[in-house]
C-alpha cells in the first residue's frame, strides 16, 4: 500500500523533517513578500533572514540559532487578515504559521510541524484555486488542478529526495534549489532575484 504524502511526512524524524519544512516555506516566501511590498506591510527581509539562520542551522550543525527570538519576530510580522482587504493576506498568513511551525518543531514544541506545514501549503494552493476559478470546484477537481497537482507532486519528490540525502551544506543548497529552480511559488507567483 502506497502512503499518501501526509503519511510519509509523518514518518520524516529530526533534521529530515526541519529540511522538509524549510524547502516548502522556501518555496512559499514569495507570497509574503510580495504581500509586504503590495501593502507596506510587515518585514519580508527579517523573514528572508530567519530562514537563511534555518539553513544555516540545517547545513551545520553546530550552529547555535536563538528559537525563541527568531519565533517572536515571525509573530510580531504575521499580519491579520481583518486589517487587509486583499486576497494576498491569506498567502501570507499561511506563510507565517508555516514557518511558526517550523520553528516549532526545531524547538521540539510541535514534532509534527512538517505535517502542520505540508497541510498549510497544499491549503494555501486549493485557497487560491477556489479563489482565482470563475466557478465552484469539487474536491476532485481541486485535486486535479494542475497546480494542485504540482504542489502534491513536488512535496512527494522532496520526500523521495530526503531520503538519500546526508545532512551537509551541499544538500541543503540542492533543497534550496529545488524549492525555486522552478521561478514560482506554490501558488504560482513568479520568484524575483
């Protein structure tokens, strides 16, 4: 029996699961920060910084990242969907709690952070779908969306990928690559340089 791709980042144990984490908040980061700069909300940079320290920590080991401080500048830049009026919020809110539960699960406060954030990127996907389709979709529709499909496809590749992977700076970088070689977020908004 073949495992769905929840059930496979279940299984995912320590530096494996932060790796997986931290690939599809990656992969999500241009969401927030084009929100950021459409409403002069919020600190794309502090974000683009906590995570590099995240792959900092991923690469090497032994480097020592404050949690708590990283955790509470997160929070204090997660905006609030009632203060905003446009569809960009959401994105980003789902950003925010993913990388909340990144750190999370890097404190050992949530060993299930990298199914938490799996969830959130495939919500945030099947959000936008509902939100950007001129009519009412069914699940199975959603499910056969073809960004829908990359989001589920690309989640299971970096699955299959963690698996051989040795945790060091040169796969760290190929997850990092992975998680924009494609020009996109998970939503499908174009990554600037």
């Amino acid at each position: 029996m073949k495992l769905n791709t929840f059930q496979r980042v279940r299984t995912l144990q320590d530096w494996q699961a932060v790796a997986f984490g931290a690939t599809l908040v990656e992969r999500s980061l241009p969401n927030y920060q084009l929100f950021c700069e459409v409403s002069d909300f919020g600190d794309a940079e502090q974000y683009r910084n906590s995570l590099n320290a995240v792959w900092d920590w991923l690469a090497n080991p032994k480097a020592k990242l404050n949690l708590g401080v990283h955790l509470e500048r997160i929070e204090e830049a997660t905006p609030d969907a009632d203060a905003f009026d446009s569809y960009g919020v959401y994105p980003a809110i789902d950003l925010c709690m993913s990388f909340a539960a990144l750190l999370q699960l890097m404190m050992g406060e949530d060993l299930q952070g990298a199914v938490v954030i799996s969830k959130l990127s495939q919500g945030s996907v099947e959000a936008f779908i509902e939100a950007t389709s001129e009519e009412e979709l069914d699940a199975k529709q959603i499910k056969a969306h073809p960004l829908m499909e990359w989001e589920v496809a690309f989640q299971n590749e970096l699955l299959d990928r963690l698996e051989s992977l040795k945790r060091d700076k040169e796969s760290m970088s190929q997850l990092r690559t992975m998680a924009t070689e494609e020009g996109i977020s998970n939503i499908g908004l174009e990554i600037s340089e």
